[in-house]
C-alpha cells in the first residue's frame, strides 16, 4: 500500500487454468490510474497437476509481464517497473470457506451503534478466522496457511439484506463473511516476485467477483475460463453460491480440432480469429457450426451443474473469459431456459462483463483490454480502491492482522 500511496506503477497476475494474463497500471501526469501494457501467455499443465503451481505457470508470467512491459514501453514511452505485484490465486490451491454467524440482540434496544457494529464484525472475523485456520490444519497439518484476504461480506437484519449493520433495527444478525488462504505454493509464488524485484501481495481469485456482485446483487457472473467455467450468484436471502463446471474455453477448441482435423494449437488461434470476426467466408459459416455443437455440449453439463444448485438463480448474467466473446454465446439464453428456466427468477438475459462494470478508480486507455483480462482488471480497481476508501482499507488490514494473530501467513502488504 506504500507503494501505491508514492504513485509507484503496479502489476497484477491472472494465474488461470490455461492462460496467464498480466496487466501493468500506471498513474499518468493527471494522477489518474490506467493500464499501459497488457499480456497474455498460454502455459501447458502436465497430467495430474491440477490445483497445483506448475513451473510452466511461472514461466509464463515471466513472459506476460514481459509483453505487458514491451507494450507499455511503447504507449507510455518509457520503461515501466512495477514496484508490488497482485496475484490472483484461484481454487484450488486456494481454500475458501464461507462462513455465517448469527448474532442475537433485543429486538427493543433500539438502532444498532457504531460501536455494537464494530464488535459484531470482530466476533465475525474470529469466528470465520479460526474456522477456516481449523478446516485448512486438517488437510495440510504441517504447513501454516497463507493468508489471500476475504473474498465476501454479506450481511441481514430479520431475514432483511443490508450493507451496513449501523442504524438498522432488529433481534437477529446474519453476517456471512468469505475468507481464503493457500498451501505452501503460495510461498513460491511470493519468493518469485521478490526475484523480479517486485513487493508480492497474493489474493484470492473470488475476490473479483464478490465485488463486482455488491454493486448488481441482482446478476449472476459467468466467468467462462480456459478449463473451467465457474458461475457465482446470491439467492433472494443474500447467500453467495458458486457453480464449477471442468470444462470451459477449450472444449470449444477441442471441437474444432476434431471437426476440422488440425492441431489444438492450430484450433486455438481458429477460434481466437472465430471470436473476433478476422475469418472470411466459407471458413466462418464452417467454424460457426462446430462452435454451435461445442456450446451445446458446455451448456448441458453447465446445466446439470445448475440442477443441482441451491436457491433461486438470477435470470440476468455477466459473462466473462475468452470464450465468451464467441458469438454463440447469444444462443446460450435459450439453451438455459429450455430445461433450467424453473430454476430462474425470470427468462435469461446474457450480456458480457465490460471493463465499465468494474472500473471505478481506473481509467479507461491506453491499452485495450479484452473479455479474458476482466478478472486481472476488477483486481487492479480493487486494490486502488482500498487507498481511495478509508474504511475499506482498514477493514482489510484489520482483518488481517486478526488473521495473522490466529497463525496465517500474512503478506506485508496487507498489513499497512
């Protein structure tokens, strides 16, 4: 945080399940923050590695923060050297837990003080602390965790969603609070960053999409990835769920590399070509009709994921990732409503997840970003947020400095 305070440039790290994606922010001569380099690296995972940093991971972060460099040399006109580095850890590695707590109280003591509301998030904080400390001893006994920050903070008076507990009148408290930690890889992945002379600050990967979820509690945010499709939403009582489906951006690429005979890699950059309109006819009408097979192979098993999930979904949602830019994602509204419409509060609207949904701080410009680099752009106007909002800022650190009394493994930037 001392580093952003100084205006020193800063990268984030998109560690995705096929792609790395690296984002380099910059703050101009008017003060305002932006992204002035940007890169992307494929990385191969080897059988049986997954969940696990892989060293072809690291490689290919080397290589997106060296693309990202090279383009904001040539847009900035000068070197940039980023001084912290945010690095999105999904899961797995990362463990999340979701914890809720109920807190009761007299019903005729009146509206609840700023004082009473600090003391409830305290006790939340210990309670979700210690149980995802407990849950992660049970699975890695040896090693301590390392802490990624909170990923979620809902909280209801009587059943009534609220986003602050000052003020509000009630006997029962339902605070539902989002904590993340990873194993020792995570220690391999700050080690890397002190080497590239940058200040290491791991976070989880969910933090993102909670953000982005507290401004539209109405949507549901599909984040399409290379190998996995994740979809996050909060029912009608304001409970975060999430969705995992194994499969995501490369099925639509496996498709193609059957149908037309051709290497995946081959494939790839079809469908990269496909995405963006740059295929001439008759290849476009071809690869149209085996993207429209592979969309609907991806959205039977997305909805044998759906049937099994709990609540009411919201029929709105957000989509983000490479493949969602393909233009048969237009037909996924009705292929979800056909057997999963019971299980939506209304008929599907589906629209992608622009940089303008999750851009407060950040400037738009000078580099284009594209679907697959949201998430690494919802994470860098999250961590600026934190130095323009005073009581964000001191709920993180709060948080964790309670974390690192507990036993986490707290990386310096949270802590300032």
């Amino acid at each position: 945080m001392d580093h952003l305070r100084k205006g020193r440039p800063f990268a984030v790290l998109d560690l995705g399940t096929g792609y790395v994606k690296a984002l380099l922010i910059h703050r101009g001569p008017t003060s305002s923050w932006s992204v002035v380099g940007a890169g992307t690296v494929s990385y191969q995972r080897p059988r049986g590695a997954t969940g696990k940093l892989v060293a072809s991971q690291l490689d290919a972060a080397g290589e997106a923060l060296q693309r990202a460099g090279s383009r904001a040399q040539r847009l900035a006109g000068r070197t940039i050297r980023p001084a912290t580095c945010i690095i999105a850890v999904a899961a797995p590695p990362a463990n999340a837990l979701l914890h809720r707590h109920v807190i009761s109280r007299p019903a005729d003591r009146g509206p609840i003080t700023r004082r009473e509301a600090l003391e409830m998030h305290a006790e939340v904080d210990g309670a979700a602390l210690s149980a995802a400390y407990e849950r992660y001893l049970q699975d890695h006994p040896v090693s301590a965790p390392h802490w990624l920050g909170a990923f979620s903070r809902a909280m209801s008076v009587d059943s009534r969603p609220t986003t602050a507990l000052e003020g509000m009148r009630g006997g029962s408290i339902s605070v539902e609070l989002g904590v993340s930690c990873a194993d020792r890889s995570a220690r391999q992945l700050a080690h890397w960053c002190e080497e590239q002379d940058m200040a290491p600050l791991l976070v989880a990967e969910a933090a993102w999409r909670s953000r982005a979820m507290s401004s539209r509690p109405e949507h549901a945010l599909l984040d399409l990835g290379a190998r996995r499709t994740q979809l996050a939403y909060r029912d009608s009582q304001g409970e975060l769920h999430e969705v995992t489906v194994a499969a995501g951006g490369y099925q639509f690429t496996r498709f193609l590399s059957l149908s037309a005979a051709v290497s995946p890699s081959r494939a790839e950059r079809v469908k990269l070509a496909y995405s963006t309109r740059r295929l001439e006819e008759p290849t476009f009408s071809r690869t149209g009709k085996v993207m429209r097979r592979a969309l609907e192979s991806w959205s039977r098993r997305l909805m044998q994921a759906i049937d099994g999930a709990p609540g009411i979904l919201p029929g709105r949602w957000l989509t983000c990732g490479g493949a969602s830019a393909l233009p048969e994602m237009t037909l996924l509204p009705g292929l979800v409503a056909g057997d999963s419409i019971s299980r939506l509060d209304r008929y599907p609207v589906v629209s992608p997840l622009t940089p303008g949904h999750v851009c407060h701080y950040l400037a738009p410009g000078p580099e284009r970003v594209g679907p697959s680099q949201v998430v690494s752009l919802a994470l860098a106007d999250w961590w600026l947020s934190l130095s323009f909002e005073r009581a964000a800022r001191a709920q993180a650190s709060r948080l964790a400095e309670a974390a690192r009394l507990v036993g986490y493994e707290v990386d310096a930037g949270w802590l300032r």
